[in-house]
C-alpha cells in the first residue's frame, strides 16, 4: 500500500550538494504568484486593519456610550480585543515567515525526491506549487500562498482557532449594534444584502445600517470557515497525522495525543496558544520526521 510505502522506504543519503535547492523556483506564472502575494498583503495589511479600527472606532464607543459601561469593563474589553487582534495577526505572520523547506538531505531513512534530486525524511513531501520540499508537508494554503509544515503549523492551525474565537466574541456584540440601530427590525435589510435584486421591490435606500448588518453577516459566516477548518486540522494535530495521513486509519494514534500536541504546539504550548512571538521549542522527535 502506497501509505505504507511512504513510512517505510528507506534509502541511503548519497548527496550533501545543496546547489539545485537554491536553484530551484516557483513554478506557476509571474501572475498566479503576484496574485498570491498581493491576497495575502492585502488580508494582512488591509482587510484585518480596517475591520479592527472600525470596530474600535465606531463599534465599540457607541456601545459604551449606549450600555453605559464602566471603566473596569472598557478595560477588560480593550484588553480582548488588543488579545484577539495580535493573536489572530501574529499567527498569520508567522505563519508566512516560518519556513519549512527542507534544506538539507536526511541522514536517516527518507525517500528520494527526483525533482529536488535528494534524499528526504519520510514524511517530507515535496510541493508542486512552492517546488521544494517541504518537512512534515501538511498540505499548501492557497490563502497565504506557502505550505503548511514541520514550523509553521503552530502558527496556522492557532490562527484558526484565533479566528474563530474573535468572531465569536465580534459576533456578540455586533448582534448588539446592529439590534441598536435597526429598531424596528432589520429583516428587509438582511433580505436585500442576501439578494441584491430585491433593492428594486423595497425602496428603502441602502444605507450605512445595511454595512453594520453586512459585517455581521460576515462574522458569522467567518465562525463557521475557521471552526470548520480549525475542527478539521486539530483532530489531525491530536491524532497525530498531516492532512494527507488522516486519509489513512491505521496512521492515526489517538493514545499518544499528549505527545502529538507537543510535536506541534512545542514544549511552552501555554504560552504559544496566547502569546505568537514566544519561543515553544518543538521535541527532538518532531524534528526530521
Ligand atoms: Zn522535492
Ligand atoms: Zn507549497
């Protein structure tokens, strides 16, 4: 069986000669990958920013104002947000700066790579998109236009559930704005956003009120992307299998979820699942799978 092939195959390291990994390159066109890029700048430096400043700039103080909230509670609020906002960005960076290609050969068991022309660990797989190898390959996100491995799944795998852990939270008290200044109801508008065409039966202009309902809708519908998605990789990450090994039963260890939680959230997991720039060295037995 192919899967058992790949965890078996041993072959002996006959090259140190690192030129043709510097030589390699991306293979898609110029435009794919420009594409790639400028998603990914623009989510980071644009889309997030702009959703955190109006939160906090037109979300939030009329929220106060209407609830009447004390100082202790604007405290704790500020601080949530500040806690979400560098959580669910840091780990994107991250995400984006760790890199996982595999540099050198393995020195152990490994299978042969005919496009890098050297010997990788077992569980090593190389990626068409990126053209390299990558360790403990997990698969490669077209979000942030890079592969998910060895280094950088702690940092995706808590990106979603940092996603989904501030939507949540926006999701409560939007529902409060919303129901603030909709009050005579806001189903029309939600019928309208759903269908466009609709705008032509109820004359009811749009205003900024369909925008705050929008965002709405838009956290809501980001809870259920990045719960779905975090669901599915941290069962993984428990059961101790890649994205591509979850296909297969008998590679999945649930007695030994312990241990493959430290295998990719690192020996200081309790500070890496609040803080993403802390160090979490991952285990020896991590390393070189
Ligand atoms: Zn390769
Ligand atoms: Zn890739």
């Amino acid at each position: 069986m192919f899967v058992n092939e790949r965890r078996s195959v041993s072959q002996p390291c006959t090259t140190t000669d690192m030129s043709h990994v510097m030589s390699t390159q991306p293979r898609r066109s110029l435009f794919a990958y420009i594409f790639a890029k400028a998603q990914f700048y623009c989510v980071v430096f644009v889309l997030i920013p702009f959703i955190f400043v109006f939160q906090v700039t037109v979300v939030y103080p009329e929220l106060v104002k209407k609830l009447k909230a004390g100082i202790a509670k604007q405290i704790f609020h500020i601080c949530l947000i500040s806690f979400c906002f560098i959580n669910v960005v840091g780990n994107l960076v991250y995400s984006i700066m760790m890199d996982s290609t595999l540099k050198r050969p393995a020195f152990g068991e490994g299978t042969y790579c005919e496009e890098c022309r050297m010997v990788r660990p077992v569980r090593s797989w190389h990626c068409m998109q990126c053209n390299v190898c990558i360790m403990k390959r997990d698969h490669h996100c077209s979000f942030l236009s890079r592969c998910i491995g060895l280094y950088n799944q702690r940092y995706f795998v808590l990106f979603l559930g940092h996603v989904m852990l501030s939507m949540i939270y926006a999701t409560y008290y939007n529902y409060y704005f919303v129901t603030m200044k909709f009050k005579d109801g806001w189903a029309l508008s939600a019928f309208r956003i759903i269908n466009p065409l609709l705008r032509f039966v109820i004359p009811e202009p749009m205003g900024s009120k369909d925008v705050y309902l929008f965002f709405l809708f838009m956290n809501i519908a980001l809870i259920f992307w990045s719960g779905g998605l975090f669901y599915w990789h941290f069962k993984n990450v428990v059961m101790g299998v890649t994205s591509y090994e979850a296909r297969f039963p008998e590679l999945k260890d649930a007695s030994r979820w312990k241990q493959n939680l430290l295998n990719v959230f690192g020996t200081k997991w309790y500070l890496a699942i609040i803080w993403p720039m802390c160090k979490s060295p991952l285990p020896e037995d991590a390393k070189y799978v």
